[in-house]
C-alpha cells in the first residue's frame, strides 16, 4: 500500500449512526460539501487507520475511544488520483462540537435510515465515476462519500 498520495475517512459508528461533516466555507477544497470525516495521510501516522483517527480527532470534538477498526472498504480514488481508504470502526463516546475551521456543522445518519433505496444518480452528474447521491437533513450526499457510504451498505452494514 503506498501511502504518500493516500487518504483516509472514517466510517464512525456511535450509537448506531454514522457521523458526516460538512465542509467549512474556509477550506480550499470540496466548500460545503458533506463528507465523512478524513484526511491525507501524514508521514507522522503509523498507517491509514492512524491517519482516519487523526483527521477524525481534528475534526470532531470526540472524547471517547475509537474501538480497533472493524474493517477496511476497498480504496476509491478521487479526481485529484489520491487514493482513499475507507476506515470503519465503533466509537464509544461523546461528540461536544467540531472544529469550525474545517467544519460547517455535523450531520448523523442512524444505521437503520441507510438503504440502498435512497440512493440514486445525481442528475447534474451522471456521467461521473462516483455519481450516487442521496438526500439526508436537508443537505445533498454526493460524491465519493455517497459511493463509500453504498458501498458499506452492500457489503458490511451491520
């Protein structure tokens, strides 16, 4: 696994629901869009589920534990050719806020509202690679973090 171009988001389950960011206005890249929490790996972190924990302690005040990961999807890769690694794991814990400098506000999709039948092609991009998209609290999940998100209903959700 080559990790200098890679990156990581976390699947974190707490309490039965998966925690989704939206992105801060501040940032240079993917402005208000909702994703899972993550980043690029940081020659600091000790592997790719290192670097998921990471970014998820940077952007979600969370003080609890982060369970030994449960598993890892296949990696995706995004328009920039930057490999991403999809982390899941159980948090055990309580969420206080998030960092406003990288995020807008919070987003929380119990296990039980995640089907597939949500899910559908995004109109404005149907040709895309990634081009499932659903709609949750109001805000559009497109993108990458909708492919993750229906590949971990196929295959894993538990």
């Amino acid at each position: 696994m080559v990790l200098h171009n890679s990156a990581a988001v976390l699947i974190g389950i707490l309490n039965n629901t998966i925690i989704l960011t939206k992105r801060s206005a501040e940032l240079r890249s993917f402005t208000g869009q909702v994703c899972l929490p993550g980043g690029k790996f940081d020659d600091s972190d000790t592997s790719i589920v290192a670097t998921a924990i990471r970014e998820f302690h940077e952007e979600v005040c969370f003080t609890g534990s982060v369970e030994p990961f449960l598993c890892m999807l296949p990696e995706s890769s995004v328009v920039s050719k930057q490999c991403v690694y999809p982390v899941v794991a159980r948090l055990n814990g309580e969420i206080s806020g998030f960092n406003s400098a990288e995020v807008a506000k919070l987003l929380f999709i119990s296990l039980d509202e995640l089907d597939l039948s949500k899910f559908s092609i995004n109109p404005d991009y149907p040709s895309i690679k990634h081009n499932q998209c659903f709609w949750h609290d109001g805000e559009l999940i497109w993108g990458l973090t909708a492919h993750i998100l229906h590949d971990f209903i196929k295959n894993i959700k538990i």
